[in-house]
C-alpha cells in the first residue's frame, strides 16, 4: 500500500522547515523555496521543448542544483550547518558562466532591447527567466531581513537569470526567428 500524500499539518496554515522548525506558510523562506520549485519546473518544461542536447543537458544539471539550493532555504539556518544538506559550489557557477560564452559566440552583439516572444520555446525561456528573476528577489529579501541565505545561493540565480537570457537569444538563433527589438516611442 502506498503511502498517503497528505498528512494534514499544514490545515492550520503552518508548515515546518527542515530541522522540525514551525513557520507560517506565508513566511519569506517558504516564499523563497516556493519560487526556486516553480523556477525548477519551468526549467523542466525547458528541457522538454529544447532540442539542443548541450542546453537540455545544463538545464538537467540546473534542476539538480536548485533542488540543491531549495534545501538550504528550506532548513532553519540555525540548524543547518549540523545537516548534511547538499553544497552549492563555484563550478555551479563557473559551468553556467562557460555556457553562456559558448552560446554568446553564435549570436550577433545586441544594439537594443528584445521583446520576449517570436516562438513558444523562446517565449517560455523568458518567462522562466522572469521567475528565476523573482526568485532572486525574494531570496535577497530574506538576507534583508538577516534570515540567512548563503551568498553562493545569490550568486548562483543571479548568473542563471543571466544563462536564460542568453540561452533565449540562443534558440531564437538556432530556431532561425527574429529577435523582436524594443523600439520605444518618441
């Protein structure tokens, strides 16, 4: 018999973080690790409309890492350090910064502004870039307010909004679309 996905302690509003830490679900570090999920299935719808096998690949590695770092946000700082939660690490973000030079070698030099949109893939890597980008924010909210978040974990998303930008440019090019440039109205 499997067992039940409910367990029905959070019918009161509260949810507890890794260490047996109680908080409401409204609290910035269930908001936080709630965006890198969402971030993280994005991602994975990514994945699965990609054909690029080097992007599909870094974009698996990607999923591994935010799962990485949903489970650092989602222990009660205090308690994590005596935790054997995985680490984010430099490689993480050396790999997503060698990528996007990779890609960046295909592409003409941007002279304006891009409109997200021109194919439902590239639509989509904007949109998962926009949440990676909320993700980051709620992220630097918590270290605001001195909750805690690893300065790898900051780093990391910032570069990975910047990877999605590029790897947007990047199958608008191998699409063989148009980008679609801003032109402001004077």
């Amino acid at each position: 018999m499997a067992s039940k996905i409910y367990t029905k302690t959070g019918d009161k509003g509260t949810t507890s973080l890794i260490g047996g830490t109680k908080v409401p679900k409204s609290h910035l570090r269930i908001e936080a690790y709630g965006t890198v999920d969402e971030l993280n299935s994005h991602i994975g719808l990514c994945r699965d409309l990609l054909t690029d096998e080097k992007s599909r690949e870094v974009l698996l590695e990607t999923q591994d890492r935010l799962f990485t770092i949903g489970s650092s946000l989602a222990c009660d700082p205090i308690k994590e350090p005596k935790m054997r939660i995985p680490d984010l690490k430099e490689s993480d973000i050396t790999l997503l910064e060698n990528e996007i030079d990779r890609m960046n070698e295909a592409l003409e030099p941007m002279k304006s502004f891009i409109l997200p949109g021109g194919h439902p893939v590239v639509s989509q890597l904007h949109i998962t870039r926009c949440v990676c980008r909320r993700a980051e924010r709620c992220c630097v909210r918590l270290e605001l307010e001195s909750l805690e978040v690893d300065s790898i974990i900051l780093k990391y998303i910032n570069r990975l909004s910047d990877y999605l930008f590029v790897l947007a440019r990047y199958a608008t090019h191998h699409l063989k679309v148009e980008e679609i440039p801003w032109r402001p109205r004077l």
